[in-house]
C-alpha cells in the first residue's frame, strides 16, 4: 500500500498526466485495492502540499496547452482528438481527488492547502456551461466539489460559488429533479455572497425568476422554502417577483396558487424591517387590493384565484402576528370596499371578510375589540340585504360558514337574527334563484355543528314549500339539506317537508337530479332494505294507492339503493302475490302444476299478510315488477348474477301463462307483456307464436301502450324481421291500394309450414306508421333494427311515394279536386315525416354500404318541395266555374284549409329534418348550399312564410354553430356562406311582415330574438378563429338595417310632424346588438367598413339610412367610429349635384354633423360619470331628436 501511494504522489510529482489517470482508473475499478481516500488519510502534511502542489502545477500546464473551448474554434482534426478527451479525463480524476479530499477531511480542519484551494478555483474557474457535450458527469463532479468546500465553510468559498450556483439551477430547471432543487436550497447562503444591483447578477435575476414559475419548486418543501427566502434578498427584487407571480395566476391550477400563499406567508414570517414593508405593502396588501377588485365572471374567475393565494394566509390566524397584519393591511381596503356602487367590488369584499373574520387585533383593548366585532356583524346584516343579487348570495355563505364556525362566541341573538332573515326572507327571494339555493347551501353548513339543531328545528319547517320550487337547481340542493337531516337524530325530515308533499313533487318531478335525490329520501320509508320482503310489498301496494305516478317513478330507481339478489328476491314476492291473488279471483280449486308445496305456502303466508288487493293495485303490483327489472336486466345478464336470473326465469315462465289467462286487464296485460320481454322465447313457446298475430290483429284505433309492450317483445325475441315485413305490407297495401297474404313466422327467405291468413279489411296504415315510430324511438327496438336494416330501406322505399300521392293531390288539373278527409291528411303527413327520419336513421345504418344514403334523398325531397309545395303556399286554388263557386262555397273554403294545413305540416317537416342532419353533421358543404336555396324560395313568399319562422330559427342557429366546429385538419366543416343566406333570408320574411295590413310583425320578432341572439353570441366565439366570421351575420343584418330604414324614410317624406323614430324591425335589431359592447364593436366595424369602401357612396336614401342608424346609436357606440362614419358620408355629400332640394338637404346634413358631433358629448360625459344620466345628455338628445325631425322632412 505505501508503495502505490508514493507511486501515486510521484506520478504527479513527475508531471506524469497518463501515470495519474492510470491511479485514478485503479481507485474507480472494483477489483483493484487501491483507495484515494485511504491514502489520503495516511498523508502527513507535507506530502499535502507537495500533492495539490503538483495537481495544481499539471492542470495549469494542461489547460494553457489545450484550453477549454479551443474546439469549437479548432478546425484541424490532427491533434484534437487525441489530446482532448484526455484533458477531460485528466480534469475528472483532478475533480475525483479534490472530492475525496473533502471526505477525509475533518469538520473544522485548521489548513487546508492553499495550493488545493488554487486547483478548485482552476475547476470552478472552467466555465461549466461552455464544456462540451458528453462532459456532464465532469460538470456536476466540479460542481460538487465547490458545492462541498462551501458547505463545509473552507476558506475561500467564496470564490467558488459564482459559477456553481447558477449551474445547478439550471440543472434543476432542466431536469426538474428532486435532488437538484434540494442542492440549490442547500447553497442557499450564497445568495447572501451576491450583489443584485449590479448589472453583473443580470442572469441570476432571470434565473430565480424562473424559479418561482417552476412546478417542481413549487410542489417540493425545499423548493418553496428556497422561494420564500429568495423574497429576502433584495427589496427591489423582491418585488420584481412578486410580479411574475402576478402574471402566473390567470394560468395556474387551484392546487398551485395555494402553494404560492405558502411562499408569501413563509417570506412574511422571517422577514423584518424594510424587507417587511416591501412584502406587506406591494405584495400581500397588493394581491389584498386586486382580490376585491377582480372580475367574478366564470368558474375559476380572477377574483377566485387570488382569495386561493390568499386563503393560506388566512389560515394561520392563529399564529402570532397574522392577525394584527391582517386587520392592518386589510383595513385601508375592506371597508371602502362595502360602500362602492359596483356590486362585484361588494362580493369580493363579502367574500374576503368570511375568509378573514373576525378581522381584529388581539392586543386592543376589550372594548376596541367589540367595537370592531359589532361593525362586521353589522355589515353583514347591511349584505344580506344588498340590492344586487351575486352580494346577498355571497353574504348567505358567509354568514353560514361564520356562525358554523364561531357559534358559540357569537352572541345568540345575533345568530337568531340571522337565522331568521335566511329562513324567512331569503329562502323566499323571488328576484333571484341563486339567492334561495344559497340559503340551502349554507343550511348544510350549519346542520354540520350540532349546537344549531335546537335553533333550526322550528325554522326549517317553513321551507316545505320550496320542495316545489319552479328552479331545479333550488330543489336539488333543498334535497340535499332533507338527505343531511335524514343522517340526524334530532330533526325528521319528514317533519320538515311532509311525506305527501314529496310524493306529489315526484309525480310531477321531470329532473333525473331531483327524482334520484327523492328516492333516495324515501327508499326507507317504502322500500326499507332492512325489512323483509313481505313488508316491502305491503309497502309497495300502500304506495300503489296512494299515488301511482309517484310510485312508478319511485320504482325506477329504487334497484339502485338495493343488491341486485335482493331486488330479485322482491320481484319474485311480487311475482307469488300475484299468482295467489289469480288463483283466487279464477277458482280456488285451481291447481298451478309448476308452483312447488313450499312455494304455494309462501304465497298463502304473504297473501294473509297482505289483504286483499283491488284490481288498480294488482296492476301496479305488476308494473312494479316490470319496472324493477327493468332496471337491472343489464346487471343480470352477467355471469354473477345467472342464479337470480335464473329463478326470475323459472317463476315467471310458470307463472305468465297462468296471469295471461286469468287477468284481462288492460294494465296488467300489458305489464305482463313487459315482463314476457325479459324472458327467452323459449320460455314462452305458445305466446311467442302467437305474439305477431296479436299484434296485427290489433284494432286501427290501438294505443302505444297496447302495441308498444308487443313490439318490445318480439324484437327481444329476434323477431324484428317479421314486424318490419307487417309494417311493410301494411304500408304497401295503403301506397299501392293492394293486399297480400302474410305468412306468420317467416325469418328467413324459406318460408316454413305455418298457417296464412288475409288482411283484416280494416285499413291499418296510419297503425303501422305508429309501429314504425315506436320501434325508431325504443333503445332495444332501435338497437334490434340496426341489425336489419334492409327491411327498414324497402319501408323507406314504399314510404318514399307518398310523394307521388301528395303531388297528384295538389295538382290536380280538375276543375272538382278529389276532397282530402282528415284521415288521409293524417296519413299523408305522418307517411312523409316517416320516409324523411326513416333515410336519417338509414344514414347511419348504411354508412358502410354502397348506398347513395339519406343526403340523396333529402335533396330530392327540397328539389320536391320547392317544385310542388311552396307554389301551393304562394297561390290561391282556383275553381273556373262561378257556379261551382256558388253552389260548393263554404265546401270549397274547408278544402283549401285542409290542402293548406297540410302543406304547411310538411314544409314544417323538411325543415326540422334538416335542422336534425346539420346538428347530427351528416352533410357536407353542397347539402348545406342546397338546404339554403330552399329556404330563398320560402322567403320569396313573403310574410306568409312567418309561420317556418320557428323551424327556420332552429336551422340557423344549428347551421352557426357547425361553423364553429373544426376537423383534426384545423379547417372549418361548413363554411359562412350558407349562414348568411339563411340570415338574409329569415330578414327579408321579417321585413315583408313590416309591410303587411295585419301586425304580425312584434310576434314573429318574439319568436326569432332568442335564437338571433345566441346566433350573435357564436360571433364572438367564431370572430376568435377566422376574421371574416363576423360577416356572415354582420352584412345581411346591416342590409335589413339600412333597406327598413330607408323604407320608411320614404313614407315619412309626406308626413310633416313625422319623429325620427326608428322602425320596429330596427329598433328590434339595435336593441340586440347594443345589448353586449362585443357585438356593437363588431357591427360597427361591419358599418365602418361599409361606409368607407363606398358601396353608399352614390345612394343618397342609404346615406340617409346610416346617418339615421348612427344616430339610433349615438351615446351607446365608439364615438370614434361613428365620426369617421359621419365625416365620410359628409364629404361624399360636398360633392354630390344634388339640385335644389339636394343643396337644401345637404345644408341640413352639415348642420345635423354638428349636432352629432354635440351627441358624442354626453357619451364622453356618460363614461366619466359612470353610467349616470346628466342634463348636458338629456339636452343633446332633445336637440339632436329636432334636427334630425328637420332633415327627415
């Protein structure tokens, strides 16, 4: 050993670089016994010195040689590869020695060698960044070793920390290691070491900036105690991140804005003196400031995230100081805050004092205390009264969540008084439902503190009535309460809201939300899981009576709150009840082979138990069973639940039969029929035969709930081939007016050995079209005709020619058209709505087929329609001969009626078809242009085409939003043309209903404004993708704008003491777009560049209709865009040759510019104001109203 380690301090001694390595490749290997440190340890001193020495002296000979970053600049490849890698090499084993000096060495040593410190600073001094790729190890080893001589506070740490420090956080930032973020808040100190106002720690700033965005500092303790104390550094810096953090929180999660308040409280707490004052007053008290006023629009609103920073704060009240700075930085904010006219100021400032309460200084007097205490009381009584809405909603929680909280120091009659105005006042607030849901969000908070029970007992009572509010929202969370005080002892729900007013909310309940919640309210009070089943049944019937609808909706999902065995077992009770109630009612001698000794006297028990049962409530029982598994026939056709199906299909395969037999009740048919659904075929061999043949011997007049059960049945039997072939012939036999036997039973193309039979003479056509509809719109049936959709496509085939039938109606040449009798009219239009959504649902089903498909189709149907319907809406049935007039008059009148009913059902018809192909994104492009070509010839028709004006509203909202929709590509699936023609064209029927003798006009206004204004709301979504969205819709509604106008500019001309009132159809749509800034800019826009590119240049009725509409919007617009409008149209006027009139006119407009220059005033005086009307607007407007009366003239 002492012969390697003289060795070992020759080879450097020598200046012998390859001797070196060969020692250091020895100390790495494994299987060699020489050690660095152990012969470290057993140098004296001298030989120290005489090693770090010579370490120091080679490395200096080296570098100067071949220094760093020669390479990059080298260009010859001679020398190069050779020396290089061995410098590295050489640089690492200097690095490995340097390292393991510093283990072996002790914790305070008393020298180090000064030439050791020498060969550091040569590392430290390689710049770190600038090594080549591939040197990383050696980087972080040089890294290391300052990193320990720091740690290890050697003398002359100093000098080694400038490079290394921003190495490793770049490193951390890099890889975004645990590791690396613990090093750097290790070397924190040296932050201490820096000078932040010189220019040279530039990069370092930019570094810690990033630092404070990094998510692995912020998710990591050390990392964001190394944040907290970078806040410590420098004042000026400290605000420099206080302003990064700033710009992070629009983006940040919930999660990561509570761990910057960490970083905020943590830099407050250790800090002192001015480094205090920057933190309270430009960070904390900063973020206090914004967080009031913020916006609160949207889930996860400004105002939101900045109370989530400052919730950690809020927090720690308990330790010492926070409380004192809390009430100190607040102070200056809060109470202002309470008293400002903008009512979101108000929320947030509601919303921090519940965050903070009790605002106070513990070390103030007992008085002051009080004092300060009874003024929040007090401003929280001043917020439950609030004007605005969102306010008194905010206070609710508020004063909830603080008498929760601090119930027992909070004196009682304030917590009445409380209490009281929630229960009693607010609970009942008509003006906003999301006050009253408030009400009941902050009851659940209360009931959660036990001491509030006594106190809410009385009161809650006076809320039954809320279970019927008209809000669903309000209803749920009142559920919600009535589900947390079914968890307590003290209060009864039913006490609160009695068990008859649920029932009668559930009979008429259509929310899925509320009914789930209202089950789950009553589920142990009429189907309680820890009885027996006999008690259940008793239950059941009890429910039966009582409230049938409520019952059924109850059993829908009362399987949800029980075990599918357990469901069974109850359906199965039901099912034996039901036998023994037959068996009486029939003949008691009556012996049921199937049913079992054991089974029969189970059956006998129940039936003592339960009574006797009425014929209403033997009906329920066995819709109940209907119902209920119903519910969980998905669940049992699982392997583990085969033992409960399979006795489910043992009983009632016995028990079916015997039902059918003895029980000729409609209901209890027909739930029967329900049941026999669930069951295999097999199991039911003679019904199954004879299933079909019921269901076409059923009467024409036969309701869904006679057919609908059978039709169930035979496509869970796989028999939907076999009804689409009824419907079929049915159909075929009314189209083509023939009739043909069927063969019952037939599945596939060789028909089997079974008994025929003819057609009842009985047309049942309009039955089938019924069938039809039922099957298209049952999930199991729909799901079964999937599966055989060419027998859907030979309907649709015979369907399609009811066309053929309707036209020749409509244009018959006969001076005497064959009548229509409301039962043809009937057929004709329930035919064609079945032939349109039947090639809808073929579209999917064909879609991998060679088939021309649904859009075909409905293309011929809009060429059909334009060719054959709109002319009969657009022209009056004539007959030739007077004296047939005379004779048929009032006859003749009730024809035409009929014909226009029906035409105007399938107009009706094509455009909700349409509508459901562009929200289902069926079509393409061509299909869109052409569904738009049909609605231009029926705005050719005029007013008389306001009544599509609800399916034409439909259609384009539908049309904007596809607009909106983008494929994988990025590119937009349906382009703007067609918006704008079915814009334009739904203007121009509104615009003929202005002109017409009867005023249909406010109600077809009533009728398009809700789907205008969502139309105009996507705008603003649209405008973001494409900047030419926007005039679409823009440019046909400034068309209308202007043509309306100018319309009636015209009729005004004659009348002396005509206003200048805009018409009905302007004012309606100005209304509309002045209703959002967003939409006004943007019509602006759309007008300003209308004005400018000189489309009205040579129009003086236009430039009137501009200058009337930019008065209509003078005080509510950009006064900006209405000058540059104004003064356009003013200079085109200058040289206009107008003639006498003309000049007259002009000198009218010029003077009319200058008052409306004056009408921008109040616009500019109603900004500075705040919304409040001044005398200076009221006075302009009057002047503005005269002038214009003049210029109309």
């Amino acid at each position: 050993m002492m012969n390697h380690r003289e060795q070992f301090l020759n080879s450097v001694g020598n200046d012998s670089p390859q001797a070196f390595l060969r020692f250091i490749e020895q100390h790495n290997s494994k299987n060699d016994s020489f050690n660095i440190e152990e012969a470290l340890q057993t140098l004296p001193k001298k030989d120290h010195e005489r090693l770090w020495s010579g370490l120091r002296d080679m490395t200096r000979r080296l570098l100067l040689t071949n220094p760093v970053g020669s390479r990059e600049n080298d260009d010859s490849e001679d020398e190069g590869p050779s020396e290089w890698p061995a410098l590295l090499s050489y640089l690492e084993g200097v690095t490995t020695v340097g390292l393991c000096a510093l283990v072996v060495m002790p914790e305070k040593p008393t020298h180090v060698p000064s030439a050791f410190l020498e060969t550091a600073a040569i590392l430290h001094g390689l710049s770190l960044m600038s090594l080549p790729e591939g040197s990383e190890s050696l980087q972080n080893d040089i890294a290391q070793l300052c990193e320990l001589w720091f740690l290890n506070e050697l003398e002359g740490k100093e000098e080694l920390i400038t490079q290394t420090f921003p190495y490793l956080i770049i490193r951390s930032l890099g890889r975004g290691l645990v590791s690396d973020v613990k090093r750097v808040w290790g070397l924190r100190q040296c932050l201490l070491l820096m000078d932040f106002d010189d220019e040279s720690s530039e990069s370092l700033k930019q570094l810690l900036h990033q630092c404070m965005i990094h998510p692995t500092y912020l998710k990591l303790e050390e990392g964001r105690r190394f944040l907290s104390y970078s806040f410590g550094l420098n004042p000026g810096l400290a605000k420099e991140f206080h302003k990064t953090i700033k710009n992070q929180i629009p983006y940040c999660t919930m999660n990561v804005l509570s761990l910057y308040g960490e970083v905020y409280f943590r830099a407050w707490r250790v800090a002192s003196g001015a480094y205090l004052k920057v933190l309270e007053e430009n960070c904390i008290q900063d973020l206090m400031f914004a967080a009031v006023h913020a916006q609160r629009t949207g889930t996860k609103s400004m105002a939101s995230r900045l109370r989530k920073v400052l919730e950690y704060i809020h927090q720690q009240k308990k330790q010492r100081g926070v409380d004192e700075a809390l009430l100190r930085l607040y102070q200056p904010i809060i109470w202002r805050a309470f008293k400002v006219a903008n009512p979101m100021v108000r929320a947030n400032a509601a919303a921090l004092l519940t965050d903070t309460f009790p605002l106070q200084n513990p070390d103030a007097g007992n008085e002051e205390i009080d004092e300060l205490l009874q003024k929040q009381f007090d401003i929280l009584k001043d917020l439950l009264g609030d004007a605005h809405p969102t306010v008194r909603a905010t206070a609710i929680h508020g004063v909830c969540r603080i008498t929760g909280v601090f119930w027992e120091l909070i004196p009682a009659h304030i917590i009445k008084m409380f209490l009281t105005k929630l229960v009693t006042e607010l609970a009942f607030d008509t003006s906003s439902s999301a006050v009253r849901v408030a009400v009941f969000q902050g009851l659940k908070f209360l009931l959660d503190n036990r001491l509030s029970h006594p106190l809410l007992k009385p009161l809650l009572s006076n809320l039954q009535d809320l279970v019927h509010d008209q809000t669903e929202r309000v209803r749920v969370v009142f559920l919600d309460v009535l589900l947390l005080v079914k968890g307590l002892k003290a209060i009864k729900f039913w006490n609160i809201v009695p068990l008859e007013q649920l029932l009668a909310q559930l009979e008429v309940e259509q929310s899925a939300a509320v009914i789930r919640r209202l089950v789950k309210l009553l589920v142990n009070s009429f189907h309680p899981t820890n009885k027996s089943v006999d008690v259940q049944a008793t239950r059941c019937s009890a429910l039966w009576q009582s409230n049938p609808l409520a019952t059924r909706k109850f059993y829908q999902y009362v399987h949800l709150h029980t075990t599918i065995s357990a469901t069974g077992k109850f359906i199965a009770f039901l099912g034996n009840c039901l036998v023994k109630c037959a068996k009486n009612e029939h003949d008691e001698s009556l012996s049921l082979e199937p049913v079992s000794q054991a089974e029969d006297k189970e059956n006998s028990e129940c039936l003592e138990k339960l009574g006797t049962y009425d014929v209403n409530t033997l009906a329920g029982l066995a819709e109940t069973i209907a119902i209920c598994w119903g519910g969980i026939k998905d669940k049992l056709d699982k392997s583990a639940n085969d033992a409960t199906r399979s006795k489910l299909v043992e009983k009632f395969t016995n028990a079916l039969p015997f039902l059918f037999g003895v029980f000729k009740q409609t209901r209890i048919q027909a739930a029967c029929l329900v049941i026999a659904g669930f069951l295999p075929s097999s199991s039911l061999p003679a019904f199954s035969a004879k299933c079909l043949s019921s269901l076409s011997s059923l009467p024409a007049s036969s309701l869904s709930s006679e057919y609908g059960p059978l039709l169930n049945c035979l496509c869970a039997w796989d028999r939907t081939t076999d009804v689409l072939e009824l419907i079929n012939d049915l159909i075929a036999s009314r189209m083509t007016g023939q009739r043909r036997d069927i063969k019952m039973g037939e599945k596939t193309r060789h028909r089997k050995k079974s008994v025929t039979f003819q057609l009842p003479p009985e047309n049942k056509h309009m039955l089938a079209l019924d069938f039809l509809s039922w099957m298209m719109g049952e999930p199991t049936c729909r799901t079964a005709v999937q599966e055989h959709h060419d027998k859907l496509r030979k309907i649709a085939d015979n369907l399609r020619l009811i066309m053929a039938i309707i036209e020749s109606h409509l244009t018959s040449t006969d001076s005497v058209p064959v009548p229509l009798s409301e039962s043809d009219v009937e057929f004709f239009q329930k035919a064609f709505q079945a032939y349109c959504l039947s090639e809808i649902h073929l579209h999917h089903m064909e879609r991998n087929d060679d088939h021309e498909g649904a859009l075909t189709a409905m293309e011929n149907v809009l060429v059909w329609g334009d060719r054959v319907l709109l002319p009969i809406i657009n022209k009056d049935r004539k007959v030739s001969d007077e004296s047939m007039k005379v004779a048929t008059g009032a006859k003749r009148v009730r024809e035409e009626e009929t014909f226009c009913c029906l035409v105007i059902h399938l107009v009706e018809t094509i455009l909700m078809c349409l509508s459901e192909i562009v929200m289902l994104r069926m079509a393409e492009e061509k299909f869109y242009n052409q569904a738009a070509v049909f609605t231009t010839s029926l705005a050719k028709i005029g007013c008389k085409a306001v009544e599509f004006l609800p399916h034409l509203s439909k259609l384009l909202y539908q049309l904007a939003q596809s607009v909106l929709l983008t494929d994988e590509t990025g590119s937009v699936t349906v382009q703007s043309g067609p918006v704008s023609i079915v814009l334009t064209n739904i203007l121009q029927i509104l615009t003929a209903c202005d002109s017409t003798e009867v005023d249909v006009l406010p109600q077809a206004l009533l009728t398009f404004r809700p789907a205008l204004a969502e139309v105009l709301q996507l705008t603003e979504l649209g405008r973001k993708r494409s900047s030419g969205f926007n005039a679409c819709f823009f440019k046909p509604l400034l068309s209308a704008l202007l043509a309306n106008i100018t319309q009636q500019t015209h009729v005004m001309e004659d009348v002396t003491d005509a206003e200048p009132e805009l018409p009905a159809f302007a004012s309606f749509i100005v209304k509309i777009i002045t209703s959002a800034h967003a939409l006004l800019r943007s019509f602006l826009l759309e007008l300003k560049e209308r004005v400018l590119s000189g489309a009205i240049d040579e129009n003086i009725d236009q430039q009137e209709a501009v200058i009337s509409l930019l008065g209509a919007l003078g005080g509510k617009a950009d006064t900006n865009a209405i000058k540059t409008c104004a003064l356009h149209i003013s200079e085109q006027l200058k040289t206009c040759d107008l003639g006498g009139v003309g000049k007259q006119r002009y000198v009218v407009v010029v003077v009319f510019f200058v008052v409306l220059l004056v009408v921008t005033l109040p616009y500019l005086v109603h900004v500075r104001t705040r919304g409040r009307t001044t005398p200076e607007m009221v006075s302009c407007s009057v002047l503005f109203r005269k002038v214009f009366s003049l210029f109309l003239r």
